[in-house]
C-alpha cells in the first residue's frame, strides 16, 4: 500500500512538472495578411507587390517588467522562420497581473555594447553588425518584381542602439485570456502592406528610415 501511494506521488510530481513545463512556453506562428508563411512562396501586399520570403529572423527580448515577470534580467529569443525549433518563447516566470503581456522586438542597448556573446546572442547567428551598430533587430530579404534591382532582392536589416536610432520597440500585448491557451502571431503582412516595394527596398544600416520600420514591425505580432 505504501509503495502504491509514493508511486501515485511520483507520477503527480511528474505530470505536474510536465504541465508546468508545458504552460511556460509559448508557441509562435507565421502569416502574411492571414495565410501561412513560408520560404519562397508568393504573396501580394495592399500595395500590389507581389514577394517572395527568403530570410525572415528576429528577436524578442522578455523583459524585467514589475508587473509582467518575475524573471531578474532580459532574456533573449532568435526567431528564424527557417527553424522550427525557434518558434517559440520560454514564459517562465511570466504571470498576468497587469493584464498584458510586454515584449521587446529587437536588443537593448546593454547587450549591444557587452561585446561577444553566446547562445541566440552569438554572432554566427548573422545577426550582429559590429559594435558600432550592434545588433540587428529584425532582418527579412526576399525578392520582388517591384523592387528594380539586382535579381529584384528587396533586403531589411533593421537595428541601431544609439540615439536618436535606437531601433528597440516595445510590444504591448493585450491578455484576453490564459496564456497557454494562446499563440503569438507573426504576420509579415503588416510590414509589406506599408511598404511600397518600388520605393523601398534595401535598409542596411541605422537611419531615420529604419526606425520608421522598426515602429512599423512592431505591429506585426499579436496574441490570439
């Protein structure tokens, strides 16, 4: 009988662990203007620009915040949509009491100028200027018929840590419901539908252009 109920108590313990393992992260899905995105499939924006996606990666930062985490320092997330196993973010430690969940798009100014890191901070990741520019925040490159360019490439690389381009963005999300019961939805859609193809297409560097974008692309994530 008591080998019975310590073997109940371990299985517990362990569903317990696995539910409380389950609920801290949260998973992220990829649209253009509602329908599924994927690497070299074609889509049409609001202006009539007609893409493809080669390369799509970011970051989420999950921030200190007094009534959002519990966590004692910023974590950091490389979204790719090449790579499955990205596609999520680790909410541990996350609770809902201010009603809204507050993410980060993009690297502070701390971690720019800390030089060398590793995990999603590691250089190889293609993600990093030099310590000039830092980090970039967001970079999608694709090709487009609208874009009269070399091989039509349309190319964002958006970033900047230092005044006035410091292109790090919050993101304010509403929580209408529990988290695990929700997605983070990333629809590229929003950025092309403000974006005109032909008058803009290749953003390298830290500018008054990138932080427009930046501002923009923070209206591409959402919780449903």
């Amino acid at each position: 009988m008591l080998s019975f109920l310590l073997f109940l108590m371990f299985l517990s313990t362990k569903l317990s662990a696995q539910t409380s393992q389950k609920l801290s992260v949260l998973p992220i899905s990829f649209v253009c203007n509602g329908k599924p995105l994927k690497l070299g499939e074609t889509y049409i924006s609001s202006k009539n620009d007609t893409f493809t996606i080669s390369q799509f990666k970011f970051y989420l930062t999950v921030p200190q915040e007094n009534n959002v985490t519990e966590t004692t320092e910023p974590h950091y997330f490389l979204i790719d949509l090449e790579n499955p196993e990205s596609h999520y973010i680790n909410l541990s430690g996350i609770h809902n009491k201010g009603g809204q969940l507050t993410l980060y798009l993009g690297v502070d100014s701390v971690a720019s100028v800390s030089g060398a890191r590793g995990g999603a901070l590691d250089p190889t990741n293609g993600m990093y200027w030099a310590w000039q520019s830092g980090y970039i925040n967001l970079k999608v490159e694709g090709n487009s018929p609208s874009a009269k360019t070399r091989k039509n490439q349309f190319q964002f690389h958006i970033g900047g840590y230092l005044s006035p381009n410091y292109a790090f963005r919050k993101v304010s999300l509403p929580i209408s419901k529990p988290l695990q019961n929700q997605t983070l939805v990333v629809d590229i859609g929003v950025l092309f539908n403000a974006v005109s193809l032909k008058e803009t297409n290749s953003i390298m560097i830290p500018g008054q252009k990138a932080m427009e974008l930046a501002t923009i692309c923070t209206k591409i994530i959402s919780l449903q």
